[in-house]
C-alpha cells in the first residue's frame, strides 16, 4: 500500500472538480483535531457529471478497489452513482468514497451545513463540517455539559464555529446531526 499522502487526494479531486465533502479523521484534522487517521472519507455527489470527474480523478491517482487488491478491480459509473461505500486504494493512500453517511444523508444533505477551506491553490477549496469526526462510524459522542471546559472555551484563536458539515471541493467533518 503507497505511504499516505492525503493532501494528494484531496488536491486530485479538486482539481477535477470533483464535489465532494471530507468526512472522518481528516475533516477533524482539518479544524484541529488532534486525532489520527489512515484513510481519506469524502461524500461525494452522485450526479452523473460529477461521477465522470470523479472517474476521471480516480485514473489519475490509479485507484482501485482495497479487497483483492491484486485484481485490480477499479469503480465504475454505476458503484460510483449508488449509495454504498467505495473503499479503494490509490498512489497517494487509501480513500473512501461514501455515497451516504450516518442516517442515509447524502451529500445534497450535508451541503447546507458545510464550510469551505481555501486549498491555496484554487478557489474554491476543500470543505468541512465542524462537529463529531465519527458521524456514521458507531461510535458513541460525548454529550456537551456547559460545566466542562472543552465544551464552553473555543479553541485559542479561532470563533466558534456552527454545527454542520462541508462540501467539495471541500474537505469536512461529518454533521453532529447524523
């Protein structure tokens, strides 16, 4: 598997122009989070012209599938239109690719609550959605009490920011609400 280089990934969809929205670990990452990860997780719209540049950004990073990665199987337009979960590998490290993500929310739904990071390349950037990193990964959230610290004290520097979620190109993390 190549070494993991998930800025890579993230500037191939971009520069395809690929909606998407960055979910997971990286989308914590992205507003701070001191949390690891080892793949990319993007929603990514299913409409039929956005498939065909997300296709065509696939190529580019020699994506395929993660199950026996020795044939090589590689999405096409129709896994790539559903909502299933497409866990692939590429040059630059592994990315998931999610049609929906907690309670069936697409990313039609996820859009309205994302925010837009600038890449610096182009404009405009990833997206992410600030709120819970593991929406849809069964994992349990801490509930806010507005005695603890890390709920009521925004981090050093930065406004607090709304719940949601972001688009693509974007990177995000996924929506509290899922």
């Amino acid at each position: 598997m190549p070494k993991n280089r998930f800025a890579s990934i993230l500037q191939t969809l971009n520069d395809h122009g690929v909606d998407f929205i960055v979910v997971g670990g990286v989308a914590a990452v992205l507003q701070g989070a001191p949390v690891s990860t080892f793949d990319v997780d993007v929603v990514h719209s299913t409409a039929p012209d956005n498939v065909t540049r997300l296709l065509a950004a696939l190529e580019r990073m020699d994506a395929y599938y993660r199950i026996q990665p020795e044939r090589r199987l590689r999405p096409d337009a129709t896994h790539l239109s559903s909502p299933g979960h497409q866990l692939l590998a590429t040059r630059f490290g592994p990315l998931d690719l999610l049609g929906v993500v907690g309670k069936g929310r697409s990313y039609p739904d996820l859009l309205a609550d994302s925010l837009q990071f600038t890449s610096g390349r182009r404009s405009p950037g990833p997206r992410t959605a600030p709120g819970n990193s593991d929406c849809g990964q069964g994992r349990r959230r801490r509930r806010k009490r507005p005695d603890h610290p890390a709920d009521s004290t925004p981090h050093p520097g930065r406004k607090p920011q709304s719940q949601g979620v972001s688009r693509g190109p974007s990177f995000a993390s996924p929506d509290p609400r899922c």
